[in-house]
C-alpha cells in the first residue's frame, strides 16, 4: 500500500535535499536535488527513474512511451528484477518486486552531502502466491556525484532460498553505433540472440544489432564510452559474478518504447543471472551492489 505523501514527507522530508510529489497515475516518487546531482526514484518498483549529476548531462534513460501505472513495470530507470531474473513459465517477468509498491524506510544526508534513501519490501499473502518464501528485501540508494545501489536479499523464513536479481540499468547513450563498452573481453557469455548458445567476448562489446548476453564469471568493472558525446560511464559492482548487456535494434517493437528509441539506450546490468544463483539459509542475507560514476 502506498504511504500519503504528506505522510512521506513529514517523516522522510529532507529540507533543501529530498521531498516526495504525487508523480505519473498518482503513483508516490522521492525528488533528490542538491549541490551533488539530482535524482528521482519511483517508490512503486523501488525504480530509480534519474540521476544527474551536477554539471552533467542525464545518466539515465527512460522511455517516452514508458507506462506508468500501478502493477505494470516501467520502461527505464533501474528495474529491480527479484528473485528471479527472465522469464518463467505463468509468472510475471524479471520477477515480481518492480510491480510492486516499496515502502520508504528511511532517509538522510551523509558527512559527504549525499542523500542516502532505504526503500523495502517483505513478504505477504501475494508474494506468497507467486513464490512461497518469506524474505526481507532492502533497496539502499546513495545519490550524489556517483551513484550507489545496494539490493539486500534476506531470508527471513526457516528454509533456504535461492534466487536470481538484478539491477537492470537502462542507460543514456548519444548513438549506439558509436557507443562500446569495455571491461568484458576474454569473457564467455550467453547469446540469448542465439539461443543462449555460448560464446567468447574478444575486445570491446560494440553493437551492430540486437544484442542480448549474460555475461558469465566475472567481477570487473564495465565502461560504456560514449564516443559521440566523449562521456565515459564507469559501472562498478559486487556481489555479483554476471553482466548482463543488452540493446533491442530496430527490429524489436515494443508498446512502451518508442520508435527508434533503440538508438539512444544500453543497458549494462549488475546481476546474479544465468547459471550464477544466490542461496541463502535461513537468517542469512546478500547484497547486490553497483556503483556508477561519469568519468
């Protein structure tokens, strides 16, 4: 259940750092503006919808055609995809939590000015129906000149789970084609393209078509250089042993993306995906963190 925003703000408010608005259908989103960046994060689905760091231009991408409506995920930002990651047969894709409304936890300046936002989520009756588990689930946000996201998975039930999640990050790029991302080569990767056949980055991943690979065992840092504006996006991760690179093309059509929008998105996602799962026994818990950063 949504919290009221005057609710939200009286609790949550930061003066002259972070206020909460009624945003697109009503749905409650956190405004973040300080000497550091601006931010702006959608409480249904935890979604960070932008980040913009003073000086800079936007770091992330949302599409015009993106639905905003209760229940439905939204084309963009950073999805939170948990406790699976993809599809499964009769259930919701990326998994059930981006649909869902997250309740504010709490929200607070730190010693460096950036504001540092706790949004979380536990089990109930309707999660249950979708995945018989009980968990705690905590999104933790530092926002200032780099962006930090951490995803903390616990298993508060007296079973072990084990789970898929990630931070699918849709990033702004000038043009595609003059866009690649390093950090990968010598990698083995699944081509979802190909029918996960599997397959060996050699040097930088560039994009000539419709992309889609689960990047496998790997820990290292990714860039995205954006060559026709000469920005480099740094994205920095642990807790995590797969990325996941994906662009549609043109040939993919989708309802909430609009035409030739393609040409002007990447996303690089910090993930457990693939063969790579978290197991957690009863009482333990996991952080999925990325960190990302304009250089």
């Amino acid at each position: 259940m949504n919290q009221p925003i005057d609710t939200l703000n009286r609790r949550f408010g930061l003066t002259g750092a972070l206020h909460f608005v009624q945003g697109r259908a009503g749905l409650p989103e956190a405004e973040i503006q300080t000497p550091l960046a601006s931010a702006r994060v959608a409480l249904h689905g935890a979604q960070l919808l932008a980040w913009q760091p003073a000086g800079a231009q936007p770091v992330i991408w949302v599409s015009q055609a993106a639905v905003f409506e209760p229940g439905q995920p939204v084309r963009g930002g950073v999805p939170v995809c948990w406790p699976w990651f993809g599809a499964r047969e009769g259930l919701p894709m990326h998994g059930f939590v981006r649909t869902r409304p997250w309740q504010v936890r709490a929200a607070s300046t730190d010693a460096a000015g950036q504001v540092v936002l706790r949004l979380g989520l536990q089990d109930d009756a309707d999660t249950r129906a979708l995945w018989d588990h009980a968990f705690d689930v905590e999104l933790v946000l530092t926002i200032g000149t780099t962006l930090s996201m951490s995803l903390i998975s616990r298993n508060t039930g007296d079973q072990p789970i084990t789970l898929t999640d990630a931070l699918h990050t849709y990033f702004c790029v000038a043009d595609i084609q003059q866009t690649v991302v390093q950090g990968l080569d010598g990698c083995d990767y699944l081509d979802k393209v190909q029918n996960f056949a599997q397959a060996r980055q050699a040097g930088a991943v560039d994009f000539t078509g419709e992309t889609d690979r689960i990047y496998v065992d790997t820990t290292a840092d990714c860039v995205i250089e954006d060559r026709a504006t000469q920005r480099n996006i740094r994205v920095s991760k642990s807790g995590s042993s797969s990325t996941v690179v994906w662009n549609p093309w043109r040939d993919k059509v989708f309802t909430d993306m609009a035409a030739g929008e393609y040409q002007q998105m990447l996303c690089v996602e910090t993930c457990n995906a693939g063969p790579d799962q978290v197991t957690l026994a009863p009482g333990q818990s996991h952080a999925l963190s990325a960190r990302f950063a304009v250089d």
